[in-house]
C-alpha cells in the first residue's frame, strides 16, 4: 500500500507517476506561520494545469514539498479530490541551496537525532499532526554548497532512521555531485538499504561519473530538472548510457514542476505546467531514439518499484 493524501491505495493504482513535483511552494519558510494565499487561490491557478496533464494520463504526482517548505495538506485534499490525480505528500525537511536552515522548523533544528527520527516516524504511523493523512515518503535538501553541513547530517540520519523503521524511500536533493560521496558515506554508516535512496536533481549537473557509481550501489536516479530545462539535448545519450551500463531500473523521472509559489518578494514565479513532460519531453526523446516504451515505463514500474516499502524488520 502508498500512503496518499486521500488515503492507502493499492501499488497498482499508481500508474503513471511523476516522482518531483510541487503545488504550494512557501519559500518564506516555517518562521513565517501566516498564509499569505486561501486554498481557493491555489486551485483557481493550479487545476487547470492538473487537468492538462490528467487528459494525458498523468495518475500520481509525487509532492515533494516537506514543512517548512510550503506543506499544505488542505491544497493537496482538494487539488487531489478535484483532480482526480493521486498526490503523496512527505515527510523529512528541506535544507537545500544556500538557505541555511532557514525552511527547516525551528523545533526541528533543536532536536536530536532520535527526536527527528521520532517525529518523522509518528507522522507515518499516526498522521500528520491531526489530519489522519500519512506521509509516503520522506524528503530531504542537502550539500548544495559542495559539502554536508551539521544540520545537514543530522537531519540525513533522521530520515535514514525514519526509514529504516518504516520503509519509506527518502528523496534527497542534492544539486552539487561532489557531496554525493559524503551523503552516501553516512547512510552506510546508518545501514540504509541503497534502494531507499533516491539521488534527487541527479541531472542538475548530469555527472555520469557519480550517477553510474551510484547506480551500479543500487541507488536510484532521479532526473527530475525537465520541468526548468530550456532544452532537452543532455537527457537522450544519458539514458542510452543507463541503457548500456544496464541501469536503466535505477532511473525515476520528475519535473519540480508547479507551482504556486509564495515568494519574499510576492513576485509572481512562471507555472511550469505538468503537462511538459507529455507534450514535449516524451517527442523529443522519442525523436531523439529512445522509445516512449521504455519512458512508460521508467514512470510506471520504476516510479512504483520507488515508492513502494520495502525491508523492514518490525
Ligand atoms: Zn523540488
């Protein structure tokens, strides 16, 4: 079963998935407690392009949008009730970029170890705070200035404990490769099992060298920066690559699409429609020769094989 945010649905009810995208993008972080928008303004902008992308059979949105990011369960409900599209939402903390614990919940940031793992696990065995809405996985934004900061680690090894006591994948952004060796040194430290990691923006820089090292761990790809990319050129020889090297059941796809983005500066962020993917990644792929057969099939069976929970010793 995957936790969405209407409730348990069964692994093949997935379908087509795209494994990164957002709805509700609160860049101001937790400090900020007021909504500056309603659940209404949010589905008045949003629907249309969820719409879009339902008539090309988008089934699942995986939102990758933790608290202190922007979390909104209300927008999820409604977006998922009248879309008719699944959306999972998460746990975990975003730590990303150069915002230095500025999205992560200052409860957070003074907790242990165990105490985050202990939030993150209640949310998955019990619900988000009062909602009965469970997270289906957990998110993490980490080594964007090339090294893992302290918070960085400790919020890695809380998601690596909530893991392996619930079996969800985590999901870590980590835009600079060069701190890929350091993430994967604590989660082996902490005894993840390496396809409960998800490699996120592993195409930001398209470095082969770490994304087939890390594949050949067992460690998922994720190429998730088609919903921002002005061209599509670097994705066709890196998959026929994975397609070589026999990795191609380590690739997820995704877009950071959306959203609704609630800026410092209330400037008004382009939507980035969920539909690209459809309308325009999977011709140029497919004209570029790599067979929407096999995309179909990155976005179904990988996507599902991703989220689905595995290796857990209760
Ligand atoms: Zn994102």
């Amino acid at each position: 079963m995957i936790n969405t945010v209407l409730g348990p649905i069964s692994e093949d009810e997935l379908v087509v998935t795209l494994m990164h995208e957002h709805i509700v993008v609160n860049i101001v972080g937790e400090e900020s407690s007021e909504k500056t928008y309603t659940t209404e303004d949010v589905l008045a902008y949003v629907l249309p392009y969820l719409m879009e992308a339902k008539e090309k059979n988008l089934q699942t949105i995986v939102e990758a949008t933790p608290l202190g990011l922007g979390r909104d369960l209300d927008v999820l409900v409604q977006c998922s009730m009248k879309s008719g599209i699944n959306i999972v939402t998460c746990t975990g903390a975003w730590e990303g970029m150069d915002y230095r614990g500025k999205c992560v919940p200052a409860t957070i940031k003074e907790m242990s170890i165990d105490e985050i793992a202990d939030v993150w696990i209640k949310e998955f065995e019990e619900g988000i705070d009062s909602t009965g809405i469970k997270p289906g996985f957990i998110k993490l934004a980490l080594g964007d200035e090339g090294k893992i900061f302290p918070l960085q680690e400790k919020l890695l090894r809380a998601a690596v404990r909530t893991s392996n006591k619930t079996g969800m994948v985590i999901q870590c952004h980590i835009f600079e490769s060069s701190s890929l060796p350091s993430a994967i040194r604590i989660i082996e430290e902490e005894k993840l099992p390496y396809d409960r990691f998800i490699w996120v923006h592993a195409d930001g820089q398209m470095d082969m060298e770490k994304i087939l090292e890390s594949g050949k761990k067992g460690i998922w790809m994720e190429f998730d920066c088609i919903g921002s990319a002005e061209d599509f050129s670097k994705y066709p020889p890196a998959i026929k690559i994975l397609l070589e090297e026999d990795l191609i059941e380590q690739l997820l796809f995704g877009q950071d699409s959306g959203s609704y983005w609630i800026k410092e500066e209330e400037e008004e962020w382009p939507m980035r429609p969920y539909a690209r993917f459809f309308n325009e990644f999977i011709p140029f792929c497919e004209k570029e020769g790599i067979d929407t057969e096999l995309i179909n099939k990155v976005i179904i069976e990988n996507s599902k094989r991703a989220l689905s929970i595995k290796h857990i010793n209760k």
